[in-house]
C-alpha cells in the first residue's frame, strides 16, 4: 500500500498549481464525503485560528 501511495503523492506533486486546485476540490468525491462532513470540517477550521501567528508559523507546512 505505501508505494501505491507514494506513486499517486509523487503524481500530485507533478501537477500544476491549477491541476492540483482542480484535484482537491473533487478530492470529497474521491473519498466520499457527504457534503454535511465537509461542512462540519469547515466549521472546526475557525477552532483553530488562534494558531495563525508568527510564532506557529514553522508548522504551517505539516
């Protein structure tokens, strides 16, 4: 399974900027997520907003 994965990682990371914008947002599609799950991980985002400082920012990349 882990090389399946890195193939199809390595794959994404060929696209371009937009090709990749274009995948994410049918990615929900791919992995079947109802629209009220998206929603529900919208919601949590602003839970976490108090982490967007200068001081967290070296773990913006994780």
């Amino acid at each position: 399974m882990a090389k399946k994965m890195d193939r199809i990682f390595e794959e994404l990371k060929s696209l371009s900027e937009k090709e990749q914008k274009e995948f994410l947002a049918l990615l929900p599609k791919v992995l079947n997520l109802s629209p009220e799950d998206l929603l529900w991980a919208r919601l949590a985002e602003s839970a976490f907003s108090f982490w967007d400082n200068p001081e967290d920012a070296i773990y913006d990349g994780l």
